[in-house]
C-alpha cells in the first residue's frame, strides 16, 4: 500500500505526541511503500536520518521557535509554514503522476491545524485527535499559574464552527479517529463521513505486573505526571486528608508550576508526612515506582488521552480517574474507578471515598488490576494498533 503521512515534529528521541508520530511513521514504513511530509525541530536530528526505511521530505522550523518550548508544544506556530510547503509539495507530487492509496495525518493531535490533504482528492484519515476539553467551570478560579496562552484553547471549538478551512478539513476526510468518546461530542456541529475512536498513545509489550499487596493501611497511592492544577495532585491531596489516619500515603511523581502549592496545602491539611514529591524522575526509572504503588491515582480533570494512565494499566495497577476525557475511556468499570469533577469540594470527597474503598479491598484491586492489564494487552500494544489503523486503510479505500 502508498501510504503519505503527515508528521511534523516526529521525532524518535522526544516525548509525546512527537514520539508517537515518529512511533506511526517507523512502524508503517516497515510494511508499506511509505513517504512522510516533516518538519524538523531545531538543534534535533532530520528525520530523515532516523527512518531510513520512508521516505522523508521535510522542512525545517524557525531557529527562534526552540527558544519557546512550551509554547511551541502547545500552539505549534511552525506549522503554518509547514502546511502550506507541504500543501504544494502535493499538488507537484500528484502533477507528475505520483499517486497514493491513503493519505494519514498522524500529527498534530490537536483539533485546531487544518489538513495540508484536504482537497488533494487523496482518500484522507485524521488522527488520532484530540485536545480542546475544557476544565470543569468550579475548577477555574484555582488555575492561576498557567502560562496565560494555554486560554487560546478555549477558541477551538469556535474555530470548528466557523472557520472554513479547518472545518473542512474534518468535512472532507474519509474517517476522523478521535482520541477518545468525547471528541466525538467535539466535532457533534461538524458533519463527518465516518468516525472512530483510537486511543494515542501505545506501549511496545507489557511491562511485569507490579507485586500488589495485601496491605489495608498504609496503602501506597502513586501519581504520575506533570504537577500543574488541571492534573488534580490538589484533590488527591485533599482527598487523602480525609481518609482515615494511617490508611494511605501519596508518592507524586514529577514537577511543575503546582509543586510549591500542593507542598504548602499538604503542610496545612496536616498530611505533609504522608506525601512525598520525588520530582522529575527519568523514564527509565518511573517503572519502579509503579511497581512499587498498590492503587494508581490520576485525578486529571482535562486530560485528554493519558500515557501515564495506560503505563499503570499495563502494571496491572487499579485505577482512580476522573470521569471525563481520555482516562475515562481507557479506564472502565473492570478496571478502576471513575469519579465526576463538578466542583472542588465534591471532587475531593470522591476520590477520598474511591481511595478508601479500594484500600480496604485488595481482592479487588487486584480484579480490576488484572482486568486493566489484559485490556492493554488486547488493545494498546503497537502491534494491535498497527493492526487496526491497517484495517482501517482498507475500509476507506473501499468506500
């Protein structure tokens, strides 16, 4: 099969969305006729040079963009220089006979970057795509802290209604693969031919389980990820005050703006002994950590996929997750708990009464440990997703 994909950033020696592109683009090229339109990240490898099995036309980024990482992740101001370049890099491509069997946009994940395919008469796929929640309305008068562009986000869903370009983008695609259900109810104003539901993020092969315990005090509750407000380290933190004394301690694993003032709530709600903050720790070691948790706690409450949800579960860790987003698809009811964020206080006492539940019950942590392990197995190693994507290209070549 001729497959063009879209992967801007792709990169192997990167994280995230820019891992995961490189991930789709590596891992097709091993078995298809494979060329990839790129940009390439200032100071970072071509990636040309890291998939000598594609082939790969790529432009480079401004130098000045590498200066504003976070900005640079989250917005992606480079890629309206790319789109265009590769927008006409198509059309000279298909001027002079080139054809191709699926065009597959596997990055941006975000649903605000409108397709360099749209048009081409190319049978299209997006995503996976996601991005554009919306913290719940009680939690915002917490989230100061932000880097103030983050707000921008609240302009997508405007954006799929009314501008013409992007909304087109989604109009014309064969299929739009969407991150999660409620992407879904994203797009619900935008007229799509065909949608599915494809989590973005994937592991290459489980991990061994984590031991588990039998312990019903001191029960170990693990976080992971960035500490900023939206990933909810504020409400684990006030739910664990609320727990009975001795039966659960919180290890939080990684850093960001939020760090001093979760560090300042837990000294005054009294349960400064029972959480410790390690910091930012290397990948390669986040693994002992999981392995060591009873109870994986990820109260994110505008998370919208999660590949530290999908870590735990490949651990065969239980999981507490908010009720919306990525984690609440990925976790379902064999496999954790799931818990609404209507409002601060509300929140709190849920997850305090998920964690003592679970505490109390190590037959059934490790139910929904084991329940969460084999749905990895069966769903989210790269193989399986491969597999699926495969399938997928078939189905819209035959419509």
């Amino acid at each position: 099969m001729r497959l063009l994909l879209i992967a801007p950033a792709a990169n192997k020696n990167s994280t995230g969305e820019a891992r995961i592109a490189y991930e789709w683009a590596r891992r097709l090229s091993l078995r298809h006729d494979v060329t990839v339109l790129a940009s390439t990240q200032y100071g970072h490898d071509p990636l040309s040079t890291q998939l000598p099995t594609a082939r790969v036309l790529e432009w480079p980024d401004a130098a000045f963009l590498s200066r504003h990482e976070r900005l640079n992740a989250m917005m992606n101001p480079g890629y309206v220089s790319f789109r265009r370049r590769a927008r006409r890099w198509i059309r000279a491509a298909l001027a002079r006979g080139e054809r191709f069997d699926v065009g597959h946009q596997v990055a941006p994940v975000s649903l605000r970057y409108p397709s360099p395919l749209t048009g081409s008469g190319i049978p299209t796929i997006l995503g996976p795509v996601g991005g554009s929640l919306e913290s719940p309305p009680a939690f915002a008068e917490e989230e100061g802290g932000a880097p103030r562009f983050t707000a921008l986000r609240r302009l997508d869903r405007g954006r799929l209604r009314f501008d013409p370009v992007l909304r087109r983008s989604f109009t014309d695609a064969a299929c739009v693969v969407g991150i999660a259900d409620y992407v879904r109810e994203i797009l619900a104003e935008v007229p799509l031919q065909s949608f599915r539901v494809l989590s973005d993020v994937g592991i290459e092969e489980l991990p061994n389980p984590a031991t588990g315990s039998e312990r019903t005090d001191d029960v170990r509750f693990l976080f992971v990820g960035r500490v900023i407000r939206t990933k909810g380290v504020r409400d684990a933190i006030r739910a664990l005050a609320l727990l009975p004394a001795g039966l659960g301690r919180l290890d939080v694993v990684g850093e960001g703006y939020d760090l001093s003032e979760c560090q300042r709530l837990a000294a005054e709600l009294d349960v400064a002994s029972q959480v410790r903050f390690h910091g930012a720790v290397p990948h390669s070691e986040v693994g002992a950590h999981y392995e060591q948790a009873d109870v994986f706690l990820f109260p994110s409450y505008r998370e919208a996929g999660g590949i530290v949800v999908v870590e735990a579960m490949s651990y065969g860790l239980p999981l507490i997750v908010c009720q919306r987003g990525g984690p609440a698809s990925t976790v379902g009811d064999a496999s954790g708990i799931r818990v609404p964020a209507v409002d601060p206080s509300q929140y709190a006492r849920d997850l305090a009464a998920a964690m003592e539940s679970l505490a109390n019950d190590p037959d059934r942590r490790r139910r929904l440990g084991a329940a969460g392990r084999s749905r990895i197995e069966t769903d989210y190693l790269w193989d399986r997703r491969v597999e699926w994507m495969e399938a997928l290209y078939t189905h819209v070549q035959e419509r």
